[in-house]
C-alpha cells in the first residue's frame, strides 16, 4: 500500500476501486494495481480503513483484509502455529490450515499431498496406514472418517 501526494502539478483524476468517484483528493492509496480513496480502502471484516492503520493489506477470496483479519481468517498454520504467507499453497483439513511440510503423518511423519487419503482424529492427522486401530479393524467396528486433501492457494 503506498500513499502519493500530488506536487505541485496535479495528476490526471483517478477513479477509485472502493466507491468509483475520481479521486481529487491531496492523497491516494494504490493496493492492488488501484487506486482508491484514502476512506474507501477498509478491511472486509473490521471496516478499519487499512490507510490508517499500517502499509499492508491482504486480499483472499474477494476479501480485503488487515493483518489481524487475515491471521484470524487464513494465517495460522494449524500444526505449528507460524503464519503462513499470503502467496503460499497451504493444505485444509476439517476447517484448519496447514503449511504443505507440516501437512504430515503424526506417526511416520511422512508429508501427504493432493489425492492422499488421511483420518483426522482429535485434531491429529494420521495416514491410512498408521491410523489408530488399523490393525484392529474388523467388521464390528465403525469405519474411521477418512477425507481427502484439499489445496487452497493464497493469493495477495
């Protein structure tokens, strides 16, 4: 996010992304390859105005978001708790996000990707062949929820 002021020669009127007016005012916001009003510009979720509270914002899904917005919504990886970075692929399960290495078997530690088939049992994730009770499954017992992996890219 960048702040321009005009100098001394203004510049050719704008329109802004947020509202559609020209913008004729001393600043002006460019996020996004945009320009916007300084008021226009507010986070999707808080409607902060993202001019006032720092340089960066965050765009997900047609959502525009501040650093804490975005965090809450998409940053936290579910297995190490580092935030993960606007442009990088992440793997979802059961609603959590994970960076792709830590997107792993809780007992062999061995990474899943795309098509992989894993259970999620109590937050944990394990692969079809060291699943809790594998060894015991037998027809009396109920099939543990198996899902497939699902990749989401962020982009900024």
């Amino acid at each position: 996010m960048v702040n321009s002021q005009a100098s001394g020669v203004p510049p050719a009127p704008r329109s802004c992304a947020g509202c559609g007016g020209k913008i004729a005012d001393r600043f002006l916001l460019f996020s996004m390859e945009r320009y916007w009003h300084t008021h226009c510009l507010k986070c999707s979720c808080c409607q902060a105005q993202l001019g006032d509270i720092g340089t960066t914002c965050y765009s997900k899904g047609g959502l525009i978001l501040c650093r804490s917005d975005y965090i809450k919504l998409f940053g936290a990886c579910s297995a190490c708790g580092q935030s993960i970075p606007a442009n990088e692929m992440v793997m979802r399960a059961q609603g959590n996000v994970y960076h792709i290495k830590c997107f792993s078997c809780a007992t062999c530690r061995n990474r899943l990707i795309p098509g992989d088939r894993f259970h999620y049992i109590n937050g944990t994730i394990f692969c079809e062949h060291d699943r809790p009770g594998a060894a015991l499954h037998n027809s009396h017992l109920a099939p543990l929820q198996s899902s497939s992996v699902l990749t989401d890219q962020k982009v900024c």
